[in-house]
C-alpha cells in the first residue's frame, strides 16, 4: 500500500461493484411431458443489457415468460431487487400482488397488440392509468416523454393503422417504459417486421442499452448480439450452455452446439 506523503495511512478505496437486479436459481418449467427449462440459474446485473439467442424451443421465449410469471415456474426462485418473484412470503401471491410485481418488468413481444380505436400516446397511457391509477393528464404527460424517447414525437396522435410496423413496435417499447420498470424483456421484437424496418426498432434498443437500462433481449438479430449486448447467453435443451461477453462468446466458442449454431448463422452474422 502506498503511504501518503504526510506520513498518514492511505484508505482503501471503495471499488463501484455491480448490483444484481435479477437471479434465477433452478428455474424450471414443463409442458406435460416435455421439460422446457431445466435448471436455470441466471444473474443480471443493474444497467446490463444481455441478449439470449439458441434454436427454436431451446427455452428463450419461455425464460422471459416466467421471469415475469406470465409462465408460472413449476420449481426453482426468481428475484428481482431482492425480491422473490410470484410469491407473498410462503405462499403463490395473488392476481393482484402478481400484478403489482409485474409492473417491475416491462415485456415487448412479437407482436405489437395495440388498441386500434386508441392514439399512440392513449396506447401508452392506458397502463399508468389502469394500473398505476395515475390521472389521464399525468398519464397522457409521461406517455408523450416515453414515445418520444424512441422518436415517435411527430406520430404521437397517429392511431396504429397510421403507422408503421416498426413504428407500432416503438410505441409498444413506449408503453412498456411508460410503466417506469427496473427491467425490460424483449421477445424477438423484429421478427414480425420487415425487414426495411428492422433498423429503427433496433436503434431504439440500442438507445436504450447506452441510457442504462436493464435488458434481456430474445432475437435472431446477431450484430445487436455482437455490438450493444454486454453478454450473450446461449440456450439449448432447456439450459444455458454457454455465456460471456461477445467478443469472447463469438471470438471462441466452446461449446459443440453453440459452434454448430454460430456456424449455422455465419452469412447472416
């Protein structure tokens, strides 16, 4: 240790450690006969974007959907800042409480679902309201900030068959915002687009990612992987098989399967 010049003893310095936000501990989830997850053990950590990518029905979309207990585990622990995820002490929260617990997430899926009688900025709206119990002029206020974020401030009157696709998308990313959650789950938010919109959507999530917000993103998308994602986890058979950062995850891959996938994408990639 170095001894400061006046003789005093230096103090150690306080190094900024990461905050895990999100864990999972043994998640699993079965289908009758067919296990879906098995075993899932996952941390994430505050501020980090992570992307999961694996072949169709390695567990991806179903992971989201019990992080957030759309999907109701059948074993294992899930916690978000601290707290264990569909529970209320020892026993299965309520519909009300899993409700309040899930406004901790917010969720983009394939598909955009959004009320097409409603403008985009009602679309966003309807959350804080409904469920947050905000006043509409409060509500309409945050709705306009949040579709602005993903650059949507000249559509905010738009109704849906008024936009876009990709548009659509961001205001479904809006509206998710809208609801202030500590992390954002995506579910292969493009691949319902074409592919001339792909990019905007991406952009948006890739805003995002440099504000600091917490994201596990689903995709096929493999330069959002390589190029914003601060690791990539590779599922197959229900488990993680392989994570790390991207240059590494990419660079050198050490697990067979994850090999044959990467191998797989290689023109797209």
């Amino acid at each position: 240790m170095v001894m400061p010049s006046d003789g005093r003893r230096a103090q150690p310095v306080e190094l900024n450690r990461p905050t895990t936000i999100l864990s999972t501990r043994d998640l699993r989830k079965s289908y009758g006969d067919k296990l879906v997850l098995d075993g899932i053990d996952l941390d994430v950590q505050q501020g980090e974007a992570v992307t999961i990518i694996g072949a169709s029905g390695s567990g991806k979309t179903t992971l989201l959907r019990c992080l957030n207990w759309l999907e109701r585990p059948d074993a294992g622990e899930i916690r978000i800042s601290g707290a264990i995820m569909g529970r209320n002490g020892s026993v299965v929260a309520r519909e009300r409480e899993l409700a309040r617990q899930r406004c901790l997430f917010g969720f983009v899926f394939q598909r955009f679902n959004l009320f097409p009688h409603l403008t985009a900025v009602q679309n966003v709206a309807l959350g804080p309201r409904r469920v947050l119990g905000q006043p509409r002029e409060q509500a309409e206020a945050r709705a306009e900030r949040e579709l602005r974020r993903v650059q949507l401030g000249e559509h905010l009157h738009k109704r849906p068959s008024q936009l876009s696709g990709g548009q659509q998308q961001r205001v479904a990313i809006a509206r998710a915002l809208a609801m202030d959650p500590k992390v954002m789950l995506f579910d292969e938010p493009t691949s319902a687009l074409d592919p001339e919109l792909v990019q905007e959507v991406l952009d948006s999530m890739r805003a995002l990612a440099a504000e600091g917000m917490t994201m596990l993103v689903v995709t096929h998308e493999m330069r959002f992987a390589r190029h914003v994602a601060d690791r990539v986890v590779f599922m197959a058979d229900g488990k993680i098989a392989e994570q790390g950062p991207p240059e590494t995850f990419f660079g050198n891959p050490q697990d067979a399967r994850l090999k044959r996938f990467l191998r797989h994408l290689e023109p797209t990639a």
